[in-house]
C-alpha cells in the first residue's frame, strides 16, 4: 500500500492520529520536502514517531518515484507531505502512477493553506482563484497572476496567494554539468512579494489596484509563532514578518462586518 | 482557554495528535453538530476521548455561547467541528465574542471539504468561488449561486458546490409557538442538487451549462466509505452515492490532461 500522508501546517503533533498509526507502521516513510516545508526540523519527526525518515527531493519524487512505488506492491510505504497531500500535482500524478502499477493507496487529508488562511477573519467562500508569485529574475518577470487578482477583485473575491520557494534548486550553471550544484534554498516574504505587486501596479496604472490597497500578510500559519498583518501593499513593502513560509491575501474591496471587524485586531 | 478545534472528515481518528492531546486536558469539551456531521456517532467520539461531550447546536452556538466562554476565562473549554473550524462563519464570531471577554483562544486546523475536494483529481488552484446550493421551497427558489458557477466557469475554473443540510431546524408551525418542534435531519444529495440545477438550466438558455456539462459527485470525502461519481448532470440527477455528506463539482470545461487522466477512474 502506498500512504499519502498530510501533516498539517505547524509542528510535528499537526499530524492526525489515523496518519500516526500508519507512519509507525510502514516499512518506509519519506517525506516530501519541496513543495512545503515543515517549521521544524525533520529529526522532530523522527523523534516524534521513532521512525527513520528519508527525504525525498524534486528529483526523486519526479524521476525515482517507481523503484518506491514498485516495493509498495507488497510493502507499505508512506509519503509524508506538508499541509495536505494533494495542494501540488506531483502527487496527484503520484497517484495515478501508483494505479498503473497495481499499487493500492490511500490518502490521509490535513489542513493545508488553502483553508488555514481562513485563521485572518476573512470567509473561505469569499475567496476566489489561488495564485501564486514567482519570484522574478532579472530576464523573467512574469504578471501573468495579476490578471487574476484583478479578476477576482472586481468580483469582489479575496486572493490568496501563495509565495514561491526555492529548495534544492540547480542552479543554472550547472543545468548542463554532470554534477548538479544547488541554490540556497529560499522563501519569499510577504516583503518581496508586495514589491513584485507594487511594480505590476506602477506598470498597470487604473487596474484596480493601487499602493494603498489593503493587504493581509501571513507567517506560519497554524504553528504557535504564527503572524497576521493587515496594512497597505506600500507598507508591507517594509514590513518584516519572520521566518518562513509566508502568505499574501488581497481582500475583497467591499469586505463583510464580521470581516472588518475580524482583521481589525491585524492593523 | 477556549480551544477551536477542527475533527477532519472521516472518523474518530481523524483528529490530530495535538487536537487529541488538548480534548483530553479540557474542563469541558462540546461538539457543533448542525453546520457539518460526521461520518460516526457521537458516542464513539466519547468513547475514543474517554470524555463525555456536550452536544451544540444551532441554539447554543448562536445564542448561548456566552456562558461557556465566560467559564473560559478560568477553564479549558474545547469546541469541536467538523472538518476545519473556520469553514463556518459562526465560529469566527465566536472568536470575536471571546476576545471581547478577554478569554484566550487558540485554533486547531484540520483537513476540510475545500482542500480535501482535491482527491477526485481537480487541482484546488484551478478552483473559483465556492458556492452553496440551499433546499428550495415551494414559494421560495433562490438561484443566485448559479451566476457564481457562470462565473467560474467562464474563466474555466471548477465550482465547489456544498450541499444543503438542515439539523435541528425549528419547524415553521412552530416559529411563533414557545415549545420550538423540529423537522426531520436531512442532507442534500447530488441528486438533489442536480436536479435544482438542470431546473435553472432549463429556465436560462444558453447560459453556459447544459444537461450533458459534466459533474463529479463526492460522498463521504475521506471517510473510508468515500465514493467518487463523473457523470453528466442530466446522469447524475438520478445517480445515488450513498448516505450524506455529499459535494457537487462543475469542472471547468477545459481541463489539464492530468485531471482529465485522473477524471477518467471515476466515470
């Protein structure tokens, strides 16, 4: 049986009891450490569940995944990721892969960002499309996103947007190489983030959006240092927001009472 | 303290290690039950905690919940829900309601139907608005949320249809009585839903959905019995899945090759 198994948002007890009882029997659990990251480190886990874990990078969940998925024939294997197991398409690809090759699975759902950012005040049903921020280089700048911030804004719907990280990255020198070098790994901040929107605006004047447009930035959500902001996009620009993983939500123009009052206690 | 704390979708032990740890400890420990339902009986929630739970409804949330708050400025009071606690509006301003007693709170997240939808294959970031299809009446047949599909749908995102359900819901012979009567619990079907829509469909030609514009149908969303239906809308209306909670999708009409793969098992 192959196990896809959520582990929540904060520390190593976010994951659930049923997911528990299925790590401390496996024959092997890996963890997923590319899309996510966990905000502690993965020898808390192994701790925590007196289990070995080996961690699985880009290049073996995407390119290696079958040698595990083949043992998972007979054997019970467990992929641990960070939130909920199906926020990113390598693992719903994982799935069907498992499928060709007869491999029984099961999937162990957590909360992920994409319902825990409900924690600012503002109402899940309001929210529309998720988006995410690349971070820029100095030939690639894509704006692609904010066309759907601005769709969902004039429909009066709140944006979540999820902020690029960079783990275990090759870096581009070594793309042609035999021996792969990586990048230091990286997370965007609620600060670059709102520079990068900033820029587009600047660019986009009358859009819809301008630098005193009300933003709610977010740092790891459901752990116990988690952080809310609620400022204007120019004013996030500037704001520190400790340590990683960050969020951005663009509210709605025209916000609900309860709303209102619920991000009144971020300003 | 008053604790928040989100029971995922399934069963008893869909509950988080921290969750579990945290109904152990409490002075008290309630169960919202009439914004969701879970998939087991309340008892076996008791018995699994080794606490007895005090059931909530929509009567103690909305107006009673003032005494159990204040027992919080000295005890550990926990409330739980179903799926992740900030899915419903009520539980929000409960949040608000405490602070303004000066009680501590804190909020344990778990899995919900809007992340966990993402097991039939559709990716969460090519979701829109979510919208909610209430029971019609005889004299009273809203079809707002049916814009919203349109919305989505024109700019090829999925809908998230959550289901009616009404529990403990006053009759209305008994509105203006002082001993309240109570209808029978009951929980929309994708049957049901379906066929509300195809009744708007009919009424508004050439709106973008037809009878044969394909739908997924969930039951019981990761609870061991969970099943998964593709099918037209014309199909599904007469298409059973089994006992409640049930959950409609429109997918968007032009699909990534993997959803379409993933699609495929449920047809």
């Amino acid at each position: 049986m192959f196990y896809l198994i959520g582990l929540g948002l904060g520390n190593a007890k976010d994951i659930t009891v049923k997911g528990l009882e299925i790590v401390k029997k496996c024959d092997k659990v890996l963890l997923e450490g590319y899309t996510s990251i966990l905000t502690v480190g993965h020898n808390v886990l192994e701790e925590f569940y007196g289990r070995p874990i080996i961690i699985a990078d880009r290049e073996l969940c995407e390119s290696h995944i079958d040698s595990f998925l083949m043992e998972a024939q007979d054997n019970d294997i467990a992929l641990l990721v960070v939130g909920d197991p199906l926020g990113a398409t390598t693992h719903t690809d994982m799935l069907l892969r498992a499928k060709q090759l007869g491999v029984r699975t099961e999937i162990i759902h957590n909360a992920s960002i994409m319902n825990a950012v409900s924690c600012c005040g503002l109402q899940l049903y309001n929210f529309g499309e998720t988006i995410s921020i690349p971070y820029w280089t100095e030939t690639w700048k894509p704006d692609s996103f904010y066309e759907k911030i601005i769709g969902n804004y004039t429909r009066n719907l709140h944006t979540l947007c999820l902020l690029d990280i960079k783990v275990k990255e090759p870096t581009e020198e070594s793309l042609t190489k035999k021996v792969r070098q990586y990048m230091k790994p990286k997370f965007m901040t609620v600060c670059e983030a709102s520079t990068q929107l900033l820029h587009i605006i600047k660019e986009k004047l009358n859009s819809g959006l301008t630098e005193d447009t009300l933003a709610v930035g977010l740092s790891r959500v459901g752990a116990p240092d988690q952080r809310i902001t609620v400022r204007s996009l120019k004013e996030m620009q500037n704001h520190e927001l400790g340590p990683p993983l960050h969020s951005l939500v663009i509210p709605s123009p025209n916000l609900h009472p309860l709303e209102l009052d619920y991000l009144a206690q971020f300003r």
